[in-house]
C-alpha cells in the first residue's frame, strides 16, 4: 500500500527562495543588457553627431573657398593648373572650366590670368580647355585672357595656353614639346624565351593590337601612326591660329623639342618675361589677385581615397600607356 506524505514545509521554502533568486538574477542580467544597449546607441549617435559636424564644417569651408565671390571689387582673377593634363584633378576641363566661367562671368574681375605648371597630358581635356577659352574671349571681348608659365608649360600644358591674349614666360621655364606620343611595351620575345603562350581571344581582327602580350603588324603600327599624325596636325593648327603672325617657326618647331623661355620668346612661342604679380601689376594694373582655382573638396578626396571609382580606375590604369598623349 502507497502511503502519500505530505510536502515538506522546508522544500517549499527552497523553491520559493530559489525562484526569487533566479528572478532576481534574470532582473539583473535584463538591466545590464538594456544599460550596454543604451551606451551602444549613445555612443553610435555622438559618433554620428561628430561626422555630421566634421562634414557640415568642410562642406561650409569648400563652399567658403569655392563659391560665389561677392563684393571683392576690382580684382585680377587667377586660376592654377598645376600637374598633369587629365580627367581629374586640378588640370581636368570639369575643374578649370567652371572655374574659367567663373572668373570671366565676375564683374569685378578686371582680366583673367592662367597661370600654368605642367609637363602636359590628354589632349581631349587640354583641347576642352582651349575652346572654353576662346569661347570666353569672343563673350567678353572687354576681359584680357593671360597666360603664365611657371615652372614648365609643354605639350598639353602649351595646347591650353595658346588660348590666351598673350603668354609670359620665366627665362628658365620649359615650353613646347609641341608633338604627340603613344607609349606602351611588348614581350612577346620574352614570352617566346620562356616558352608562354598568349591565349587572346577577341571579334574583331585589330581588336587587341595594341595587347603587350602579342605581335603588332604593319597595318596596326601604320593606323597608330596615322592617328597620332593627325592628333599632331590639330596641334600644330591650334598654336597657328593661337600665334598667329608672332610664331617665327622653324624646321624643329613642331618636332617636339622644347626650350627655354628666353628661347621661346624670341621664337614667338611667348610674349614677354613675368609672373603673376608682375602681369597684375605692370599689365593689368589690378594686383589685388583672387583665386578662382576649383579646389579639390573632402567628399572627393574621401571617394577616391577608399576606392568609388576602383572599376574607372583600374580600365585607366590598362589603357593608359596605349592612350595619345600630349607630353
């Protein structure tokens, strides 16, 4: 026979103080996670609060160097092109030719100086540059357009400045190189040695003649070298109708040499010797001197640094070497 015992007052008591604990544990552990969760959200929203701060600050101070200038008066409007000729940076056609209308479009801007530093580069952006110039120059026939050469001013750099009313030199500056080139490199003897075989597959006969990896034929280098041939002409155009009367041109003038700016002078490349204080002093007669130079902002510079247009520049990167180059 089952006999039933009754629950033991003690084991009733444990349950209760063991429930009580467990709840008070669970009670603790629910505030902790809820405390570490605030903090979490606290700290992501100062963290945003401070980038939020740091962008506005940048955004305020590009805009500040950048934007609309009011009330300067009677100014010399300056605008840099320092480096190479290309689709980005600070001798792009989409930086200098904002920058261009700007300084024209100022009524208090008295005549535009470009002042120029570089060895040259694509001839699409340099050739975008010289017709926004003469288009400015036919808008505002009362507004000088002047060009300074500083350190060098060849190849695409000289495209651009041909533009100008007139072009000041240092006697030591560089100017010219008034050619064209399409550089790049082949291995296939190399890859004959070592016994590596290209595996190129294209549609099209001539679609990857201008691959490393394989033979160029005749044709191929004689449709570069007409390219390029005709590239050269619509340079040699440019400078023409830019110097007009003033070129005292020579058989080496459009071999692609360069030379000194004292050279240059006399050879009618340039006009005259000065910098950009001596031609807003002594020519303009303005050396109050403003800088309209479309500067590169932190949106672009962070965009670029952590790779936005990784796919544009890797495709640059392979073609570059077989892209007309003007320097």
């Amino acid at each position: 026979m089952n006999e039933q015992f009754p629950s033991s007052p003690v084991s009733e008591i444990d349950k209760k103080e063991t429930g009580w604990e467990r709840q008070l544990l669970e009670k603790l552990a629910t505030d902790s996670l809820r405390e570490q969760r605030l903090r979490r959200r606290w700290s992501i929203f100062f963290r945003f609060a401070l980038l939020s701060v740091i962008i506005f600050a940048f955004y305020y101070f590009s805009d500040y160097a950048t934007g609309e200038m009011e009330n300067l008066g009677h100014h010399t409007a300056l605008i840099e092109i320092d480096g190479t000729i290309e689709s980005e940076g600070t001798g792009s056609a989409h930086a200098v030719i904002p920058a261009l209308n700007r300084a024209f479009a100022d009524p208090g801007s008295v005549a535009v100086v470009v002042r120029i530093n570089s060895p040259g580069g694509s001839p699409v952006q340099a050739g975008m540059i010289n017709d926004e110039m003469g288009r400015l120059r036919k808008e505002y026939p009362d507004k000088k357009l002047y060009v300074v050469v500083d350190e060098i001013c060849a190849s695409g750099g000289y495209y651009i400045a041909v533009a100008a009313d007139k072009i000041f030199v240092n006697k030591a500056s560089v100017v010219g190189s008034i050619g064209v080139l399409m550089d790049g490199f082949g291995f296939t003897g190399l890859m004959d040695k070592l016994g590596v075989e290209r595996r190129l597959m294209t549609a099209g006969e001539n679609k990857g003649f201008m691959d490393p990896f394989s033979p160029q034929t005749e044709k191929q280098k004689a449709f570069s070298q007409a390219m390029l041939n005709e590239i050269h002409q619509q340079f040699i155009d440019t400078v023409r109708a830019g110097r007009g009367q003033r070129l005292k041109e020579t058989p080496d003038m459009f071999s692609g040499l360069f030379w000194i700016g004292s050279k240059a002078v006399q050879m009618g490349l340039a006009d005259d010797f000065g910098s950009v204080d001596s031609v807003a002093r002594d020519v303009i007669k303005v050396e109050n001197i403003v800088d309209y130079t479309q500067k590169e902002g932190l949106p672009e510079r962070v965009l670029k640094k952590f790779g936005a247009s990784v796919g544009a520049g890797a495709a640059t990167t392979l073609l570059k070497g077989n892209t007309p180059s003007m320097r």
